[in-house]
C-alpha cells in the first residue's frame, strides 16, 4: 500500500515547484499576511515555507498531514479553487510527506507553545513540542529520496529553481497585499512589501526600469443602453448579453512596447485571480500591440481577467495551468481592447 501510495505522490508532486506551490497556497487558505519561501539547490536540497496565518493547533497537526486532511470539503464542489490543484485537495500534505521528510512546526497566535510533526516517506512521527513564532513553518527535504524513478526527472538545479521562481513570483505578483519572498541558497530572489500596490510588487520582482515602463490597465465592459457606439465589445460573434458580459473586468499593468524581453514568460495572465496559462490571454495582449514589438521581443503584463465562473474551464488538465473559456472570442477582444486602450491612453 505504500508503493501505491509513492506512485501516485510521484504523479501529482512532479517537482520542487510543485510542493513550493502547494505550501503557498496553504498559507494564503491560512491568511497569511507575510510568506517567506526559501529553497536549497533549486528546491532538491531542501524547500521552506514560513508563514504568519492562523496556524495549526497541537493537537490538529497529525491530522493535517493525514489523507484526506482537509478542513475545506465544502470546496470540493467549487471548481473555481481547482486551478493547478485539482486531486490534490485535502492531500498536498499527506501526499508530500509520502515522498520526502516533511516537518510541519506550528503555533497558532493564541496559543503558549508551538509544535511539531515529522513525516518520513509516509511514516508519520508522534507531535512534540518545538519552539517557534507564530504561524506555520513547513520544511521538505530529501525530495523524492524514496522514488528514484520521479527523482531521475529533475532537471538542472536552475532549471527547477526557474520554475519554484515561476510559481513563486505569480503568488507574488496575484497578493500584492502579501509580503512575499524568495531566497535561494541563503540568497534573496526578491521580496514584496505586502502593501497593496501591484506596482510595488512588480518593482521588487522584476526591477525598477520594468516597474517604471508599466501603464495601468483597466476595462470593464460598455453595458451603456444599445450597442451602437461601435466599441466592437458585442460584434464578435459571441452570443454574451450585457446583463451578463463575457468578461466582467480586465485590469493589471502592461509595459510599454519598448520595455521587452526574448521570452513570454513575463506575460502573467490571471483568470478570476487563478494564475493560469491561456495562448488565448497571451496573443490578444500581444495583438493589442499590434506592429509595434520588435521581431521576437515580448511586453512585460500582469493582467487579471475576471469572467463568470461556469464560463471558464479549469480542469483541461488536473496537474497544468491551462484553461478554457466559453466565450473565447469575447475574451480575447476584450483583453486586446483593454490593453490597446491602456497603451493609447499612455500616447503609446
Ligand atoms: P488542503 O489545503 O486542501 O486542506 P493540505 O494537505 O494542503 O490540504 O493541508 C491540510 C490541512 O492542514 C489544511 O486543511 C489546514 O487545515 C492545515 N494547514 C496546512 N498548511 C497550513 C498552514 N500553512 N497554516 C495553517 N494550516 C495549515
Ligand atoms: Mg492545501
């Protein structure tokens, strides 16, 4: 049962990005007002997630890395929170601590002591008392030092630290009213101030010259009476009603055209604040710039699209980012119309 059990761990925890994911997302369910993620050797030699939030009761913490731990069943149903983490929910712990030694060390704000509890290739340890702050630290070490097969996968050490650096800066750059960091090898990668403004995240993720070409992005749909302003937002074939848009609101911040890098990866796209991957959300950004992007070169964008919920598809597939939308010609206007007139609106 324990083979079966590290099989399926090896299938859903893929690499160290993937745990370091994981662990943020427990923070920010715990409201977490300060994360601080920190990884040896890409997230091979060790990963650490400290947090502020709520914290884990003593008496909870064997429970919390139990399957099926999770205190969140009701949002079993809510495919919204599925993004990226679907047949996971209520395991990440549990399925985390199967294929690598796993502490969880705790104390909740009110109470006197902390504790913790280790987890080795699925063996869980009794809890014991630990010194420690407020809130919840969670260290994972000797990753898939159980699965030699899953641990043959690992690229390079900068390869995985570029994707935990991924999965880390889109939290980031999704929560700018928490103080997010990243430290590599004893390093810091960056470190947000949790104030609130998206600007200032991307200042501390992506530098000054990048925070100062960015222009704000911020559309909402024309409801205004009959669609005769020939704004375009209902000429696209899609069958979307004004009482209920296709796309509720697109808003962010995008670079000017001059401001670019070789790789799409700093095109961020949020869909109902998931971060997510959508060619669709990438090329309308794109043809939102139209001929102005030298060959080859990329804008910097952090967007967040709101739409309804039942019109988004989050489950393509369980493991992957990717998504759907039902209305994806009324998407892709509405994000190529929001980022052109932001750029207009900039002399750009
Ligand atoms: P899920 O998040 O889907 O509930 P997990 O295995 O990720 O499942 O976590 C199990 C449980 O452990 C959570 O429901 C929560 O009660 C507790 N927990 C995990 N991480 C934290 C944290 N950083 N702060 C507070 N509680 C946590
Ligand atoms: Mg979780």
């Amino acid at each position: 049962e324990r083979t079966v059990q590290r099989i399926a761990a090896g299938e859903v925890v893929e690499r160290p990005a993937s745990v370091v994911k994981e662990l943020i997302e427990n923070s920010l369910d715990a409201g977490a007002s300060r994360v601080a993620v920190s990884v040896e050797s890409g997230g091979t030699g060790g990963i650490r997630v400290r947090d502020d939030g709520v914290g884990i009761p003593a008496d909870q913490l064997e429970a919390a890395v139990a399957e099926h731990a999770t205190s969140k069943i009701a949002d079993i149903e809510d495919l919204d929170r599925g993004v990226g983490t679907l047949g996971f929910r209520g395991e990440a712990l549990y399925t985390v601590g199967a294929v690598s030694r796993l502490t969880v060390r705790s104390r909740p704000p009110d109470a006197e002591a902390g504790a913790e509890i280790t987890v080795e290739g699925g063996d869980v340890g009794d809890p014991r008392p630990a010194g420690c702050p407020e809130g919840t630290t969670v260290e994972v070490d000797d990753l898939f030092y159980n699965t030699p097969a899953r641990k043959k996968f690992l690229k390079r050490t900068t390869t995985e630290f570029d994707h935990v650096n991924t999965v880390v800066t889109g939290y980031a750059l999704a929560n700018p009213d928490v103080a997010v960091s990243l430290e590599h090898d004893g390093r810091e990668t960056f470190s947000t101030e949790g104030n609130g403004d998206l600007r200032s995240a991307v200042l501390a993720v992506y530098g000054r010259e990048v925070a100062e070409a960015m222009v704000d992005v911020e559309w909402t749909p024309d409801l205004g009476g009959d669609d005769d302003d020939n704004d375009g937002s209902d000429n696209d074939g899609s069958d979307n009603d004004e009482a209920d848009p296709a796309v509720r609101r697109v808003t962010g911040l995008v670079s000017h055209p001059e401001t670019t890098r070789s790789t799409r990866e700093y095109l961020a796209t949020y869909v109902n604040d998931r971060y997510v991957t959508a060619s669709a959300l990438r090329e309308a950004t794109l043809d939102a710039y139209g001929g102005q992007l030298a060959p080859d070169r990329y804008p910097f964008a952090v967007l967040f699209v709101e739409v309804p919920s039942g019109d988004v598809d989050v489950n393509v597939h369980p493991r992957k980012l990717e998504v759907r939308f039902d209305e994806e010609l009324a998407v892709r206007a509405a994000v190529e119309e929001a980022v052109e007139e932001a750029l207009l609106d900039h002399g750009l």
